[in-house]
C-alpha cells in the first residue's frame, strides 16, 4: 500500500537549504520515493491556497510503496549524511501517512 511523507517547512537559511536539494533528490529516487508536489519554493510553481494561512512557505508531497520503504530511505547512511542540510537551514515538520483504504462495499 503507499505510504506517503508530507512536510512543511520555512526556509531560515537559503544558502545552506539550496544545497540539499541536489543530492537529496538522488537518494530519494534511489529509495523509490516519488516526489509528487513540490510548492511554495522560489522558482517553484505558486500554491493555491484554499483555506487558512499556511504557516510554513514550502510543502513536498512525497510517494513510497510502503511505511518501510520510507523509513529505509529516511535512516538510510546516504541520506544520514546529507540530513542536516535540511534540518540546520528549515523549520518545520515531516510526517509519513497511510494511502486512504476505501471502505469495503
């Protein structure tokens, strides 16, 4: 069943964040993650914003087949290497959800 990681998250250090990205993106795909949105980035395709005030200016919708893949990428020696380009230059949160199971007919 997918299982999905959602994260929001400001950038409080431009410099150090703009590093992550480009050898982060590889791990990801190398642990099937799929990035699915990627929004409220500079250079990045705006929002629509339906409700509320977001709180944070960047969300990342990302697809696994499983909660153990995601978790295999996220403890993963690769990414535990480039993890704090992220967390020293965001504030924010990172969450896995479950795919939604439709009720049985």
């Amino acid at each position: 069943m997918p299982y999905y990681m959602v994260s929001h998250f400001s950038v409080t250090d431009p410099a150090t964040f703009q590093e992550y990205p480009p050898v982060a993106t590889p791990i990801l795909s190398q642990y099937g993650g799929k990035l699915l949105s990627l929004t409220g980035l500079a250079g990045l395709q705006a929002r629509a914003v339906i409700e509320g005030t977001p709180q944070h200016v960047a969300t990342a919708i990302v697809e696994f087949d499983s909660r153990e893949a995601l978790e295999r990428w996220y403890n993963s020696p690769e990414y535990q290497v480039v993890i704090g380009l992220r967390t020293d230059s965001t504030e924010g949160w990172v969450i896995g959800a479950p795919a939604l199971q439709p009720p049985p007919q």
